[in-house]
C-alpha cells in the first residue's frame, strides 16, 4: 500500500439521520435537509459557520443558498443510492489535500408522504406530482434528477416489457439462480436477517419478527423477487460531517476514520451490465481493502445496500467474503442476523429500516454510530472495523468505504 493515500487522514465527526415506524417525516425535503445539517453538526460541536464544503447527490448549489452557506468546495456527484459513499471518499481527499477543511452531505426525500398526497389530490379531482426519476435514481427536493435527453432504459430496455427497476434485479437474481443454484429461500433469509435487526430499532418501518415462510409467501412482484425481497418506499434524510482527524479529535464525538475507499462503475442500464452475477463492487473494494490494510476477518459490521435481497447476495459475494456463487449457502445459516458471524445492515436496512430512494447516506450513518458504541438495543458488542458499500442505479456504480474507530488506525 502506498504511503500518499487518504487513510487516517480524515473522520466523520457528527452524524443524523430521520426515519419513522409511519414511513412519513411530514416536512418537506429541503426544511428536512436544513434540519439534517443542523442535527449532524450539533453531534460534531460545529456550527454552520464552519462548514467550508457541501456535498449533495445532485443540486447542491441551490441547497447552499438555502442553507445560507458560501462554501469553497462544492460537490453534487449523484451516482443514485452509492452517492453518500463517493462523498466520503471525495470529502476525505479534499480535506486531506487542504480544498476544505469541514466538509457536510445530506439527503432527504419524501416519496412516501408525496405518493399519499398525490393519490389524495388525484382521488379529490385535482392533480398531482409526477412519477420520480428513472430506474434508481430517486427524486429529491427540488424535482427528481433527469439525465441529458431520453433515459436509455425506457428507448432500449422498457418497451420489450422489463418492469423497472425491480425487472433489472430479478434478472440478476434468475441468472444468480441458473448460474451456480441459490435459491429462493436463500434471498428470503437476507429478508428476515435484516428484519432481526430491526426488530431492535424502535424508528424501523417494519419492526415485526419474519420468516423464510412469510417472504416466500409475499406476493411475487416480478419472478422471482417477492414483496418482502423489496426495499422499502418512506420519507428519509441524513447527513454527516467530516474534517481531518487532528480536528475531528478536539470535538465533540469519538472520531470515525476514513481507513480507505474505493468506486467502480460497470454500466448505466442493466442490459449493458457485463456478467448480471457480478458488480463493479470487485473494483471498489479491494482498493478500499488495501488502503485500509484490513482483510475480510478484521471486519466487525457490513452495511450493504439492500435495494433487494439479491443486491445484498451479491455484495457479500463481490467483496469477497465468499467466493463467487456461494452467496447463497453463505447467507442461508443467518450469519448476517444477531447472533450471527458477520453482522450486516444492523439499522434494519433498506428491507425494514427506511429507504427514501437513494439509501447510501443511512449505511455511513449506522457504520458510524456502531463505531463509536451508540446503536442502543442493537449495538455489537465489538466494532472496530466497518465496511460500507453501496449500489447505485442498476448495479452500476458501486462505492466501498472503510471506516475505522482509534483501535483500528
């Protein structure tokens, strides 16, 4: 590992996050925004004062002037749900290389809360907003994200009937099924392992026990994806603060560090994805790995993104905690769940927890309050090391971040 990286160089220093059992936080995205910000800098012990870097998936220079902010370093990488995890390696490199020296991301979306008023707008006469951006990239305050000119999917993919974004991950999943032989039941233990955690978080939106039985029986949404190997549709918002690791040791929490980081992209839309079994996660997290001098035993917490069942399986896979094919037989003892030899998704993940649409802010978000012992009913009893690794779009940009307490440095 070269000496000129961006390990221990910078820590997350505050951390919010919003999310309830109703899936509705009734404010809107950028009153939640504001209110994130304000939130995750009380927990560092900074004010707004001294923040000198925004980080945003998408319009961030509006959401500056609506915060009353005049940054120096402004970022709006929007890679859909793995935005949150290229803002910790971007903020980690500016604030090493001295561009900012106390760096904020935020997110919030209300697409729960906004789909009742539009059906209650609709059922009175009256209209209502418009459908969200495409396939993965979730809409958020302001409007929902839009690429340059016609969104490839609906002109090469959606016409010959591939339901989005649930048809991309059931095709990923039947090849993962015909490929090496995992099994519906096996997808269906990530589901209930996930739900354990949250059993133990009193914010979940699904806080009740599940069984294999149950997701199997949940209505089959797109072959061979049930219901309940779906995420969730709720409001959320988080944000967290960053700056170096002299800084972040005088403030007000215990420092997270930054141990390494590393992205990938594969492709845009699911049809150019080169292998459906294997994800740009096999770049982003060796790098991430090396930088960070670890190896897979050192790790105490996964946070993956659970857009599906599937998603999860196939991470576990392509950070090498298994070999390839063997996510199934890997996952279908409970190992992820309580109790188990590699806790995963220990909020309740994007299965149980929340999921607003873009869910990367809230795996940096638990990574880090485990990492400094604050997870309540649901705190390991050792954590040390944690990995972060999140999706975005179809399984196309995937970003890993390992982040460490003082033990780990």
């Amino acid at each position: 590992m070269s000496a000129d990286t961006i390990r221990g160089k910078a820590a997350i220093a505050g951390v919010a996050d919003a999310a309830s059992p109703t899936g509705d936080l009734e404010l809107h995205g950028r009153a939640l925004e504001a209110a994130m910000v304000r939130e995750a800098l009380d927990d560092a012990g900074l004010g707004p004062g001294d923040v000198d870097g925004l980080f945003a998936a998408g319009e961030a220079m509006g959401l500056a002037e609506f915060l009353g902010m005049r940054p120096r370093w402004l970022d709006s990488t929007m890679t859909g749900g793995s935005s949150f995890e290229f803002h910790v390696q971007h903020a980690a490199t500016a604030i090493a290389l001295g561009l900012c020296d106390v760096a904020v991301s935020v997110y919030a979306s209300t697409p729960h809360s906004d789909g009742k008023r539009a059906a209650a707008a609709r059922a009175s006469g009256g209209g209502g907003p418009g459908g969200g951006g495409p396939a993965g990239f979730g809409g958020g305050p302001g409007g929902a994200w839009r690429p340059p000119g016609p969104y490839p999917a609906m002109a090469w993919e959606m016409p010959y009937g591939l339901r989005m974004p649930i048809g991309a991950y059931a095709l990923a999943a039947s090849r993962h099924m015909s490929e090496f032989g995992s099994t519906a039941e096996q997808l269906a233990q990530i589901a209930v392992s996930t739900r354990e955690w949250a059993t133990r978080n009193p914010r979940a939106r699904f806080q009740q026990p599940l069984t294999v039985d149950e997701v199997l029986a949940s209505e089959l949404i797109c072959s061979p994806l049930h219901k309940l190997d779906c995420c969730l549709r709720t409001d959320g918002a988080g944000a967290f603060v960053m700056t170096s690791a002299e800084r972040a040791r005088d403030l007000a929490k215990p420092p997270v560090y930054v141990l390494g980081a590393g992205s990938g992209v594969s492709h845009s839309i699911i049809s150019q994805m080169p292998d459906l079994t294997t994800t740009a996660t096999t770049v982003s997290g060796p790098i991430a790995f090396e930088m960070a001098g670890i190896d897979h035993g050192d790790v105490d917490l996964l946070m993956l993104y659970d857009s599906f069942t599937i998603t999860t399986l196939l991470l576990v896979e392509d950070l090498g905690f298994c070999k390839k094919g063997e996510g199934g037989s890997f996952v279908e003892d409970g190992k992820l769940g309580p109790g188990g030899s590699l806790p995963t998704n220990t909020n309740g993940g994007g299965l149980s927890y929340t999921h607003p649409g873009m869910y990367g802010m809230f795996l940096v978000v638990e990574a880090a309050r485990q990492l400094r012992g604050e997870a309540g009913d649901r705190q390991l009893p050792r954590c040390d090391v944690a990995v972060a690794s999140g999706s975005g779009g179809v399984l196309s940009a995937m970003s890993t971040c390992v982040l460490g307490s003082e033990a780990a440095l």
